[in-house]
C-alpha cells in the first residue's frame, strides 16, 4: 500500500510544477561572472572563458555559442543581450553580423556595431519548456592567442512575456524531479525501517520536497538544471540503503555495538542522506569541480605505474602517496571512469564515516548521543568542504584514520585479554589500517603517527610504573605502529630521503618560509584565518567549544585503573589528537609557514562525539538548555546549508580546510 505521505508530496510537488511557469520571470544573467551569486554558469555553453574590463566583465563568443535555460516552461520569452564595443584594431578581423537561432530556428541575423549595442528579442514559446538560444559568427584568431572569437558579450536578461492561458511545464525537469523524489522515498524508507515513527519518516520526507517545491518556485532554471543530478544521487542511494539495512546490523552484532532498530535506521538514514547530498551536488552542472582533474591525472599516473609522485603544496615539495588510488583502481574494470570513481568512492567513504562515528561513540555514551555524534560529524560544514575541494585522498584517508581510532578502541580491549587469536587477528588489523593511513596522505601520516607515537610513549611509562593494562597493550601497540612505519618507509618514503634532508638544511638555515620559497606570512592573516575559516566555518562555531567541553565531561567520568577501560582508551585518544593539532596549530605562528597536515579536519571525529556528549548534558538541563541546543544547531545547519549550495549552484569556494 502506498503511503499517504507519498502520493500527497508527488501531488503538491506536481502542482507546484504547474504553477512556476505562470509566475512571471526575470532572469539576469552577468555573462563572464563564473564564481558568486549571479553567475552564468550553467547557462552559458560554447563561450570563452570570462574575462574581466573596464565596463565589466564579459565572454567572447565562438562559432556557435549558446544561453540554454531549462525549467522556463512553454511561453514565449523576450531576451535582452549585451554587447560590448569593438576597437578599430578587432574590428577589421571581427565579425560583422551574428546570426541568433532559438531552438534551431532561425531568428534573425543582427549586426555587429563598434559602439556595443543592446538587443532586445521576442523567442516563441519552447515546445520542450527549455530555452536554447544560439549565436552563430564568423570568428578571429589574434596575434598571440589560439582562441577563437566571435563577439564580446557582457550581459543577458531573460524575461517572460504574459500569456494567456494554460502554460506547460518543462516536462523532462519536472518528471526527473518527481522520479527523483519516488526514489528517494523509496531509500529513505528503505534506510529508517519499520522501527522510526511513521510521523518522523514522513517530516524527514517533507523537509526534503518542501526544499525542492520552494527551489521551483523562486529559481526554476537552477531548479530544473538539477534534476538529472537528483535522478542519478538517489538512484544510488536506494541500493546503498538496502546494502547497508542488510550489513549493519550483523556488523554490530559481531563487534558489540549496542544498535537498537531505532537506531539502526537513523543511522542507515544518516549514512544515505550524506551520500546523496555529497554525490548529487558533485553532478549538478558545472558545480565546484575542486581539484578531481588534479585527482584523475595522479590515479592515471599510478595505474600506470608511476608510484613515486611528487607535489606541492604552498611551495613546498612533498611525496604524494598513492594508497587509495590503488585501493579504488579495480572498480574501474566496471567501466567507469577514474573521474566518477573517485567521486563516488569519496561520497561513499564519507557516508560510511558515520557508522564509524557511531561505534566509536557508542563505547562511552548511550545510543540517541552515538547518533547525534554521527550526524555531528557527517552535517557539519567540514566535510563538505572536502568534498567541494575534491580532496579525495584525504577524504579516504580520513576515513582510514577513523578505521585505526575504532580499530585501536576494539584493539585496546582484545590486547588486555587472554585470547591470543583475538591479540594477533587485532594487530594485523591495525597494522594494515595504519599502512593505509600512512600511504594516503602526507598530512595524516604526519599526524597519525605524533598521535600512536605518543600512545606507546604513555603506555611504556605507565607500564614501568606497573600497571597491568600497559605491561599488555606496550609490546602489541609499539610493534604494530612498527611496523606500520617500517613498511611504509621502506616501500615509499625512503625514496624522497635526498629531498627531505635538503629541506631540512634549508629550514635549518633560513627558516620554514624559505622551503616554499615564499615570503614569510603575516601573524594577523593566520589568526583572521585561523577565526573564521577554522572556528565559524569548517563546524559553525558551536561545535568546537562544545566538543571541548565534551572531552571535560568524558575526562570527569573515566576512572583509570588495572584495566583500562572503553572511556580510557577514547579519552587517551582524543587527548592525543588535541595535543597534535594544538602543536600544529601553533607552529605556523613560529615558522611563518602556513602548511598544515590538516590539523583541525584530524579533530573532526573528537569534535563531534564531544559536541554530543556535551550537547546531551545541556539537554537534561531542563527547557533552557534544550532550547541552547536547537538555536546552536540552527546555526550549525545553515552554516552546512551554505557550504554545500553555495559551491554547487553559483561556485562559490568555501575556506580550504586545514
């Protein structure tokens, strides 16, 4: 039987699809503006890239350049289009007339003045609902430019003409939205299960239609320019939902993660919701496209067989480990590219880090606080803003850090213990975890190695001192990091020990900012950066200080013993982490260097189980603190929301994350 809520969404969605057309449209569209609020893309296909002048900025066009917008509706629609002036100079080469065609159909062949001009055209109605208007020229080559140019356009203004009548929608736009939103039903469903309410499937549901109805009203070419990205993400989503139903449950059983149904499906829920907003914003039309050429020309040099890769970051030379290209490079047998691979793979890790989450804080905190950690962790700003960069192998290595930390909370136990299966089975899981981590990215071998290093450190010295849990873990723990070290060293990193050591002598002689070979930064800039792309954006302010606080509250509670207990182990390690991040974070304002092994993303897992646990205190406090908790998670999410639309429909570039 289908679900009320169901065909009452499909319906108001579709009414909401019929009326967008009636409303009356002025579209500006500022040509030559390809990042910000107001941008042209995805609606100008052809051009050259912008360029910026005097009277502001601009594209020149090319033999067939074309201004498409879907999501107008069947109407006619009156077009304004901007064109600058010539110089004497390009105008003896330049074309004289260009010929406008709307949907293929010739409409007139307008000439080209010196002084600019301004047009003004009458385009009939679209059968299809999707604007298509294309300017055809001769072109020019300039003297030291291989581009092709036609005509320098600066500005395009698409307005609807009244008619009377019924207006037909874009129906492609509009039946991929409503298969979209089907399917999504379907995976959310699917996701939450039987055990959550009915009534809170069915709000998590409208949240989701309300967002797509409001977007169709107020911004139908955006709207509809989404909608195969919709079509795609949660048709992907629905089989990882039934994957992880199917797979989660039995996992937590096997490790011991207390998992209630109701649970469960949130968590599934979470896990589909990440996947979906991360892969479908990475295929919305000319989104933020990051760094993923970067990614594919690296995965194709490995595949090659080009291992030792070198890079550079802010002028510094580094080794550029390989790991998760090989990891993910037999999924390209499917035939799929390397480009969607790694995205794919990098949404999924992503969505995955959440069940991590969850067991990670299930050790020290009940249920409903494991499942704010979770969501914590994969809502907030942060992880978008990897995702936006397309930094993926650091995405997948972060994922592989979040396998050691749960790796080493479900080590730590088996190593206090007698069953000798269980020590070895634990130690080589850590070892290859770790071997991963180290052959993934630069920065979190840097840092996960402070963090273990510091752990045996601990552990030797409280071992001396006689405690028995130390005696246990000492030999495992020191020995697997070993190892993890050793392998990775050997195979890898000692092919770069001629480049590390001229660094170090040129550090050595004339500071950290001479092996960029950049000037030394400023103070004020770090600390301005450090404030608002580190504090208000990567999490949205609150997170930080309550996850801090939240460390206070597991630090009160843990009780140090023979045995070390769960709470010890991931107190020990988010202890760890914060002093290798504060040293981090303190040592750019020393070397005026602004490098970083990523520091802050290294805190993420610690940020979230502590927002949650300190969050779940204010909330017992009473109706103040519950509503403390709402109003610092309203911030939190439209900080989120920001981050992931703003870099999906107008590129906006979010802080690099550090």
């Amino acid at each position: 039987m289908i679900h009320p809520a169901l065909w009452l969404s499909l319906l108001a969605l579709l009414i909401i699809f019929l009326i967008a057309p009636h409303l009356p449209l002025n579209y500006p569209i500022q040509v030559g503006y390809p990042e910000g609020v107001g941008s042209d893309l995805p609606f100008v296909q052809g051009f050259n890239a912008g360029e910026a002048s005097s009277y502001g900025n601009y594209r020149w066009t090319q033999a067939d350049s074309r201004i498409e917008m879907a999501g107008v509706g069947r109407r006619s629609l009156s077009i304004e289009i901007r064109i600058l002036g010539l110089s004497p100079e390009i105008q003896a080469v330049a074309p004289q007339q260009v010929a406008i065609f709307a949907n293929e159909q010739h409409l007139v062949d307008l000439p080209v003045r010196p002084s600019g001009s301004r047009h003004y055209l009458l385009i009939p109605a679209p059968s299809s609902g999707q604007m298509r208007l294309s300017l055809r020229s001769s072109t020019f080559t300039p003297a030291g430019d291989p581009r092709q140019l036609g005509l320098p356009v600066e500005h395009v203004v698409i307005r609807s003409v009244a008619a009377a009548g019924f207006v037909s929608p874009d129906w492609e736009a509009s039946l991929g939205w409503l298969g979209a939103m089907l399917v999504l039903w379907l995976a959310l469903r699917h996701a939450l299960g039987a055990a959550v309410p009915q009534w809170q499937q069915a709000s998590l549901y409208a949240g989701a239609v309300l967002l797509v109805g409001v977007t169709a009203l107020l911004d139908p070419p955006h709207w509809a320019a989404g909608a195969n990205a919709a079509l795609i993400a949660s048709g992907l989503a629905y089989p990882l939902a039934i994957i992880l139903r199917a797979a989660v449950a039995p996992l937590a059983c096997r490790f011991g993660v207390p998992l209630s149904a109701n649970n469960l499906g949130w968590l599934v829920g979470f896990a589909v919701i990440a996947f979906t907003l991360r892969y479908g914003g990475r295929l919305y039309p000319n989104a933020m496209h990051g760094d993923i050429n970067f990614h594919v020309n690296r995965f194709t040099e490995a595949a090659n067989g080009l291992i030792y890769i070198l890079s550079k970051n802010r002028g510094v030379d580094f080794p550029y480990p390989p790991g998760p290209y090989l990891v993910i490079a037999p999924f390209t047998l499917l035939g799929l590219p390397p480009s969607t691979v790694l995205q794919i793979g990098a949404a999924l890790v992503d969505a995955l880090s959440a069940i991590l989450i969850y067991a990670i804080a299930s050790r020290i905190t009940r249920g409903p606080t494991a499942l704010l950690a979770a969501a914590t962790y994969v809502f907030t700003a942060a992880t978008f803003m990897t995702t936006w960069w397309s930094f993926d192998t650091h995405i997948y290595s972060q994922f592989f850090h979040l396998l050691c930390i749960a790796a080493l909370c479900w080590a730590g136990e088996a190593w206090q213990g007698d069953d000798q299966a269980q020590r070895r089975g634990w130690s080589l899981a850590l070892f290859v975890l770790l071997s991963l981590v180290f052959l993934g990215h630069f920065g979190f071998l840097i840092n996960t190695t402070l963090l273990v290093s510091m752990l045996v450190a601990v552990t030797w010295i409280q071992s001396w001192r006689g405690v028995a849990w130390a005696r246990a873990v000492r030999w495992p723990l020191s020995l697997t990091l070993g190892g993890a070290v050793l392998f990775a060293g050997l195979f890898f990193y000692s092919a770069y020990i001629p480049m590390f050591l001229n660094q170090l002598e040129i550090a050595r002689e004339s500071g950290m900012s001479a092996v960029a070979n950049r000037a030394p930064a400023s103070r004020a800039a770090m600390w301005e950066n450090l404030w608002r792309a580190g504090l208000i954006t990567h999490f949205g302010i609150f997170p930080i200080p309550l996850g801090l606080i939240g460390i206070g509250l597991l630090a009160r509670r843990t009780r140090l013993g023979a045995q070390l207990s769960r709470e010890g182990v991931v107190l020990a390690m988010m202890l760890g982490s914060l002093i290798v991040a504060i040293c981090f974070a303190v040592l750019p304002f020393i070397t005026l260097a602004t490098n970083s092994p990523r520091w802050l993303m290294f805190l993420a897992w610690i940020i979230a189980i502590g927002t949650a646990i300190s969050s779940a205190a204010l909330w017992r406090r009473g109706w103040i603190g519950r509503l403390a908790v709402l109003l610092m998670g309203a911030v939190v999410v439209a900080n989120t929301a920001w981050i992931w639309i703003a870099p999906m429909i107008w590129r906006v570039r979010p802080p690099e994350p550090f």
